[in-house]
C-alpha cells in the first residue's frame, strides 16, 4: 500500500518510522511518503494561509499550494488514490472505515492547520477522485497530524502480514464478526500472582468453552459499563440464549423490536 501525507509539519510524521508501520515500511509493505506543503509555494514567507472571508476568526489555508501539491503527488504514481481530508467535520473514523481504506492500494492524507483548508480544493479534487473527509473523534485538535497518525496506525495493522499473528485482529472491539458491538474484556499474564492479586480460575482450567463464555460475560459487563449505546444498537440476532441471560443479570430486557435496553433492575448473582 502507498501512503503519501502533505503537510506543514512533516517532523509530526516522525512515528511513522517506528513500531509497527515503521517495520512495515522497512519490509516494504507500506510505501510512506510524506511532503512539505512549502515546497509548493513560491513566496519568500513560503505563505500556506490567510484570513477568510466573510470574516471570523482564525486563517484558512490557501487554495494554490494544496492544488499544486497534490496535482504533483497525483501525477507521480498510477491511478487514482483515495483522499483522506482529516476535519472534525468529517464522517467518523470507526473500524469499519479503517477495513475499507485498508483495501486501497493509495492513500493520501491532507492534514490542515488553522480553521482548515479553502473549500474550493475539497470540491475541486472530489470531482475527481474518492474524497473523504473523517473526523477521529467529537474533539477539536490544532491540526490533521495526529488524525493522520491515528488512521494510518488503525489501517496498517489491518494490512496482510503486518500484524505478527493474523488472528489477532479477528476479535478486536469493534471488528467485525463474533464479538462485533461488545468491547474486549480483560487479559492476564504470568505471574500468577502479583501483589496478592490472582488470575480469574476459570483461564487457569483448560475448559476453551467456559473460557469464552467468560470472556463473553466479561465483555458483555465492559460494554454494559463504557458503552452501551453498543448494546442498544446491536442486531438481537446476534445473541444466543446464555447472552440474553448474562444481558438480564446486567439489567438489561428485549424491546418490542428485539432491541435490548436496560431496565431499572439488576439481578443479583
Ligand atoms: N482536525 C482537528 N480536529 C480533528 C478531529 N477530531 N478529527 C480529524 N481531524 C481533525
């Protein structure tokens, strides 16, 4: 895959190298390359904003830099990238989006500074190419860096052969399949033992079905506690006899429409 990033701050960029995308870039899977936008401008400031109008506060990132940078990204690889405009009035970044941009062989990433870049570029490259415009979450950072940082890590990992273990990504949060709409629950290591505290009995018992269904539960009170907006939203067809139980203990009933949603009680175990 071939990630190209256009920024004023390449330096940010830096923690591509390391980790996890940095060896995949040593391996060759991942083709990054990351630009200076004052490379494109041809003032003695190397000028990249000014003041919008209509007035208002802040500046807003001119139009000809990005036009020129990006028409030079464009024209030096074969067919057409996906742009990926970070905002925080984008669509939201979630696993789903990361699954489908990791199966585009192009990216390119346009993190702005100030209050964003001139919508004429948005317009002009989306009548051209696949153009998304993503927010990471329902916060304002100072810029598109961090987002960049934060979706090319979620994508590489998703890629053939960069993660050690292929399975590993199988039973994420929030990927698809049998654990979709619940959280992970909680994971343990050796010691057995470490300042009084034990493993759970069950994970020592070499019982692989009581094991899952511990994890299920356990990962049914995780989404129960942080998230249960995921339980309201999920397909009720997702849940097996012995879910709607461990849902009841928790408090939760079926709807009309199948739909769980909590109820005032919680069954004591
Ligand atoms: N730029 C500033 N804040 C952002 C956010 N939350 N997501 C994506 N890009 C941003």
């Amino acid at each position: 895959m071939r990630l190209d990033v256009v920024t004023i701050f390449p330096e940010y960029l830096e923690p591509l190298n390391v980790s996890l995308v940095g060896k995949a870039r040593a391996r060759g899977q991942l083709d990054v390359r990351i630009h200076d936008l004052r490379d494109w401008t041809h003032d003695k400031h190397h000028t990249v904003d000014d003041t919008p109008y209509g007035g208002g506060p802040g500046m807003v990132m001119k139009p000809e830099p990005w036009g020129e940078a990006l028409d030079a990204v464009l024209a030096s690889g074969e067919g057409e990238p996906v742009l990926v405009v970070p905002t925080p009035s984008g669509v939201p970044f979630t696993q789903q989006l990361a699954v489908e941009l990791s199966a585009k062989p192009w990216l390119v990433f346009t993190p702005a500074r100030y209050e964003g870049i001139d919508r004429r570029v948005i317009e002009e490259y989306g009548d051209r190419l696949d153009v998304r415009e993503v927010s990471i979450g329902d916060y304002v950072l100072a810029g598109g860096e961090a987002p960049v940082l934060v979706m090319v890590e979620a994508i590489a990992r998703l890629l053939p052969g960069v993660l050690g273990n292929a399975a590993s990504h199988q039973d994420d949060s929030f990927a698809p399949g049998a654990m979709a709409d619940l959280l992970e629950g909680p994971v343990y290591t050796k010691p057995p033992q470490w300042r009084g505290r034990t493993i759970p009995e069950v994970l020592l018992s070499g019982h692989h079905g009581k094991i899952a269904r511990w994890r299920r539960d356990q990962a049914f009170a995780r989404t129960d506690r942080n998230r249960p907006d995921l339980i309201e939203r999920a397909d009720p067809a997702a849940f097996d006899k012995k879910d709607r139980e461990t849902l009841s203990i928790l408090g939760w009933a079926p709807g009309e429409d199948g739909r769980f949603g909590r109820t005032n009680q919680t069954v004591e175990e």
